[in-house]
C-alpha cells in the first residue's frame, strides 16, 4: 500500500517524515518543491503534479492552506478521474461545509473522505503527539486509525463529516481569542508599571491561567516571532472561517470580530509570515501599518 502526501509545508513536511519512519511507503507532492527535498531523501517518492500522487496512491494525506489549495491539488478535473476507490484523508484547517462538499465531490468520483483536523503545532507534529479529530463514517475511521495513530497517539471520532472541521475552528478561535486578550492585559500591566513576573505570577496561580500564556509571553516581551509555528496569516483565515460559521450558526461573535481586525493590522504591519503572537505588536500599537 501506498500512502501519498499532498502539501508538505511547515505542518505537512514533519508529518510525512513520521510515515517514512515509520516505513510506510510514501508519495508526496507539494506546490513548492524545495519543501520536499528531505522527504525524497528519507525515501519518499517526489511526483511531479498532485494528479500522478492521487493515481498512484491508495489513499491521499492532504495537508494544504485552505480550501481552495484542495480544489487545485485534489478535486481538479484530472485528479478526479483517479478517485475510484481512494481515500482522501483530509487535514488541513476548512469549513464544515466546504468540507461536506469536498466529501460529496469525492464520493461522486467513487472515492471515500475522511476529515481529520489536528489541534497542536510543528513540535506536536514531529514528535506524534498532534490531537487528531475525525470525522466521517465509523468503518472508514477504523480503517485509517492505525494511520492516523502515527500523528497522534490518540485519534478521536467526532462524528459524522463537518464535526471535525467545525470543532477544529471552535479551538482556533480560542488561540485567536486568548491571545489577542492575553496580549491586551499584558501590555495594560506594562504600561502602567506592573512588574511583569508579579503580572504572571498571580495569573499562574488563578483560574484565568492558560499555558499559551507562558507559551508566547517570552517571545512577546522578546519583540521575537520567528520562526512561526503557525503564521498570522493562517489564524486570520481560520478566524474568517470561524467567523462565517458562527453567523450561519445564529451566534452573536462582535468580540472576535476586534481580533480579526487585530490581526488584519498585524498583516498590514509586515507581520503575515510571523507567528500568530505577533498580534501583541498590533494591540500595542507597536509599528506602522505598512501602506
């Protein structure tokens, strides 16, 4: 059996890693090249466009951007065609609904879909200790949950297709929400000279305490960014998709509305390729919005 990997970025390449490890035999396929190069090294086989990895695996990892990167690299015209009994293994970052229709498109190839976002970052991906939500028929998770099990050590079956998608956004805008509140009592503590180790010291020993706060505050306080571990730029797309959900959903979300501007600051300043934390810069009216 062949396993192929569509998008080997800065979550996809470490996740491709562990299979080859683990001695699974691997396609992958990344619209940027050089982002494969380790992986061929490792063993894996490089193919030239997604359309050879889909016809020439028994299912298809897909680690890409967004939903439009799956259309192009997934459900185009051709890649469709070699859909027949494929199991496209979905975990990139999407709206349930997109995803439903992903699943619809795919079926109607002769292929099976199965959704399975994960909630963690590159450190989680590289060791396997990624959270793994799935979501579609029982059978096909069972089917593909020894695979999974290579991401995280404990894969859970949400429900049926979009559940998974929607919880993964439901985390998401948590990361957006802490953050961006964390960022703004941090620097209202600052500027009105609270010591900052008096600041996290009280905030540790309450219940308002989250451990992204020590996470990020170090880089924060640091003005440090780099490298990101998950860009500006992609928690603002999950935040818009958030966003889209809530509405269609008959939730009142204005408070997440301020963190998306927060964040569309933060990609004006120059910020779109850092980590997400960066948003601090933003909330401390720290820098210019480029122009």
């Amino acid at each position: 059996m062949t396993i192929g990997f569509i998008g080997t970025g800065l979550m996809g390449n470490p996740m491709a890693l562990r299979l080859l490890n683990a001695g699974i035999d691997l396609a992958v396929y990344n619209r940027t090249t050089k982002r494969t190069q380790n992986l061929e090294l490792s063993g894996a086989q490089v193919c030239k466009n997604s359309d050879e990895c889909v016809a020439t695996c028994d299912a298809i990892v897909v680690m890409v951007s967004d939903y439009e990167a799956i259309e192009v690299t997934v459900l185009n015209k051709t890649a469709r065609q070699h859909l027949v009994n494929t199991t496209v293994i979905q975990m990139s970052t999407i709206g349930p609904q997109k995803s439903r229709d992903s699943a619809n498109k795919i079926a109607a190839a002769g292929g099976h879909y199965l959704e399975a976002p994960v909630l963690g970052s590159i450190p989680q991906a590289t060791d396997g200790s990624l959270i793994v939500m799935a979501g579609g028929e029982e059978e096909l998770y069972q089917r593909w949950r020894g695979l999974l099990s290579h991401f995280g050590p404990e894969p859970q079956l949400v429900g049926p297709v979009g559940s998974a998608a929607a919880l993964k956004l439901c985390l998401n805008q948590l990361i957006a929400s802490l953050t961006g509140a964390f960022a703004l009592s941090l620097g209202a503590a600052i500027r009105e000279d609270v010591p900052v180790d008096t600041f996290m010291t009280i905030l540790r020993n309450s219940a308002l305490y989250a451990p992204t706060f020590d996470k990020k505050v170090e880089g924060m306080l640091a003005d440090r960014y780099t490298p990101a571990n998950f860009p500006a730029k992609h928690l603002l797309k999950d935040v818009r998709l958030f966003l889209n959900m809530a509405e269609e959903d008959n939730l009142d979300a204005q408070a997440l509305q301020g963190t998306e501007a927060i964040l569309q600051r933060a990609l004006q300043m120059g910020l779109a390729d850092s980590d997400y934390s960066a948003l601090a810069k933003a909330v401390w009216n720290d820098g210019e919005a480029e122009h």
